[in-house]
C-alpha cells in the first residue's frame, strides 16, 4: 500500500483475498503484525 505511513508509525499490514483470474482485490482486512510464515509443529 504505497503511501500508507503516516506520522503514527509505519504503513499498515494487510490481509487480502484476490482473484488470481481477473487480479481483482475481493476484500482485505488489517492484521495486527506482520506474518508470513508458520510456526514449526
């Protein structure tokens, strides 16, 4: 999200569902941390 920071703290995370077909952004959602990975079981 370019532009998004603000003189708060930095630019928020975003979760989003888009369809791959026409790249349309669906919905989206802001996350409270960024993450992208999982944890190990």
């Amino acid at each position: 999200m370019s532009g998004a920071r603000n003189n708060d703290g930095p630019a928020p995370h975003l979760l989003l569902a888009l369809d791959q077909s026409t790249g349309t952004v669906l919905t989206q959602q802001r996350v409270a941390v960024k993450s992208n990975q999982r944890s190990p079981p």
